[in-house]
C-alpha cells in the first residue's frame, strides 16, 4: 500500500545519484549491516547499509547502485552512515532487500532524475 502524498518540492530535494561500491565489510556489531566504502564522482563515503541477508561482500564489489546523496550523516550502531542506499524488499521475502541498480552502464556521481 502507498503510504500518504507528499508535495512535490520534497521530492525534489533528494539528491540521487549513481555511486560504486569500492569497499565492504561486515558490521562488528551487527548481524544485519554491511559497512560499505561507496565512490560518488571521486568523492569517497562511508555507508551503513542493511543488506547482508541478500548479498556477500564480494558481490557488493564494483557494483553500481543508487543512493542518496544528501541525507544528514546518522549513526548507525557506532559506524557513521553519510547517505543511503536504495533497495526493494519483497513481500515474499520483506527481510530480503534488493539493490536498485543501473539497467546500463553508466558513470559515478550521474544524477538520478
């Protein structure tokens, strides 16, 4: 189910981009979360990303998803998250999230419209 409208203009102050996943590691403190090294256009950032139960670290590798861009950074179990990644869960599996991923190929830090 569609959760409630929101105005355009929020929308439009997410800043979505391309970003490749340069990095990963296991969470030390959770069994859930993967501590990713994402590269956005050059620029290097650390994300907190829940998706173990779907992808081993290797997979995540050179991989191209989407995220966004502009979030305050949160704490995440004691490791810094300074954006987010998009994923789709099932509800066969709603434990089971899925990265939203470029159909081509295409460069880091392209915008997401």
């Amino acid at each position: 189910m569609v959760k409630g409208m929101i105005p355009y203009k929020n929308f439009q102050e997410l800043e979505l981009r391309v970003a490749e996943i340069v990095e990963a590691k296991e969470h030390p403190g959770a069994d859930k979360l993967y501590v990713l090294i994402i590269d956005i256009a050059g620029e290097k950032r650390q994300i907190v990303a829940g998706i173990r139960a779907s992808y081993k670290v290797e997979e995540l590798i050179g991989k191209k998803v989407i995220v966004i861009a502009n979030l305050e950074p949160a704490v995440i179990r004691g490791e810094v998250s300074n954006g987010m990644l998009l994923a789709a869960s099932s509800p066969l599996c709603p434990t089971c999230p899925i990265l939203i991923t470029p159909e081509k190929d295409i460069p880091s830090g392209a915008i997401v419209k």
